[in-house]
C-alpha cells in the first residue's frame, strides 16, 4: 500500500485548478459524497478536482473484528478508550501521498482542501493538521478529533492558521454532539480559526449543511460567485 496510491472516484477537470480529497466513513466507499457535488453550488468554471478515494478493508475492533473499508481500527468510542494510533499514522501517510499527488498533477496544497466524514473526518483532522505545507482547509463532518492531547506537540507550523469547517448533528447517535464540540474547543484552544455548525440531524448530511459547505469552499479556495 505505501508503494501505490489508494484507489479513488474522482470527478472535475482534468486541468484542475483546485483539489479537495474528501474520506469517507467507516464501512463506506469513494462514491458515498460523489452525488453531493453537484449540490455544492460552485461556480461552474470554478475548475475544483474532488477526489473521493477507498479506505482498504481491514478488520474493526469496535464491529467484533469485522472486515470492512477502515481508514484505522476503532476500539471503542468512549471516553479514554486508546487511539489506534499507528494506524492514524499509516493512514495518513496514504493521504499525504494523494496531496503530494495532487502537487504533481499542477495543484499545489494551498489551493486543496481535505474533507471528511465520521471516521474519515477524523482522518482528515489528523492528517491535514499534521502535514508539513499549508493546506486550503480543513473540513471534518460529524466527526471528532483523534488524539486530541497529541496535536500541541505533533501539528505542523504551516497549517496552525488553516481554516477548519465543523459540523455536527445534535441528535448523532454514533458521534455524539458533545464530541463534536469538545473536538471544536480543543481546536480553539490551540489558536484554529474553527468555523463551527451543528444542526437538527443525526449521523448524516442535511440540505442546510451542504449549503454552508459550498460557502466555506466558494471562500477558502477564492472561488468567484
């Protein structure tokens, strides 16, 4: 897997002047937010490449030690239960080769946001907040922040002033909200310039979120309306 780039759904030009690598959650593929681009509302010749890619399958300590796509093995989702933290690591490796990618094919990381959702967002939050060059933006959905004791020491100097997109529902069942905004705070406290959203949802994407969403990315990336 580190010699080779994870397979990936991709939509946009092939002369893409921007990039956002949006990973998906546990037990999901690439194409669970390809319908969602379309829905985004940038500008049609806003030139932004999406990269959806697979997680590999591995087996998931929290599902019974079920195989399934997995960006890094779960535990447990309580409080104090340990990180799967090599795991974080190798993942984000594979991630951090995508971006590196996305330089060679003319789209260098301050014009490339990562995106992601639940255990993918977590990924997302890991990585991009630990890479060595400055990123567009970070976006994490209804997701938390692994290892949240870590990151004063282990964070990246070029994206401590990278914008970060939250989002969170206040009824998730699986993430709960208070995660959310406890991953926000922790965010905050470290000096992120964290734009927070929750809403009236569960463990999902609503109308009014994927509409934040496009705003956020129309700015971020100076995209013209």
């Amino acid at each position: 897997m580190a010699d080779e780039l994870l397979k990936t759904v991709e939509l946009g030009p092939a002369e893409a002047r921007h990039s956002v690598i949006w990973l998906h959650g546990l037990g999901a593929s690439g194409h669970d937010f390809e319908p969602i681009v379309p829905e985004l509302g940038l500008p049609a010749d806003s030139a932004v490449r999406f990269i959806f890619p697979h997680a590999p399958e591995q087996p998931v300590t929290l599902n019974g030690g079920l195989s399934m796509p997995a960006w890094y093995d779960i535990y447990g989702l309580t409080a104090g239960t340990p990180a799967d933290e090599q795991g974080l690591d190798r993942a984000a490796g594979w991630i951090e080769s995508l971006i590196d990618h996305e330089g060679e094919r003319g789209v260098p990381p301050e014009r490339l946001v990562l995106a992601g959702f639940s255990q993918g967002g977590a990924l997302a939050l890991h990585t991009g907040l630990r890479y060595a060059s400055g990123l567009a933006g970070i976006m994490g959905l209804s997701t938390y922040l692994p290892l949240p004791d870590h990151l004063a020491q282990a964070r990246a100097a070029a994206n401590r002033g990278t914008p970060v997109f939250l989002a969170h529902g206040h009824h998730d069942p699986v993430l709960s909200h208070q995660l959310g905004v406890a991953s926000r705070d922790a965010l905050l406290a470290l000096g992120y310039p964290v734009d927070w959203h929750d809403y009236p949802m569960e463990h999902q994407v609503c109308r009014e979120e994927i509409d934040d969403i496009g705003r956020w990315l129309r700015r971020v990336l100076a995209l013209s309306s």
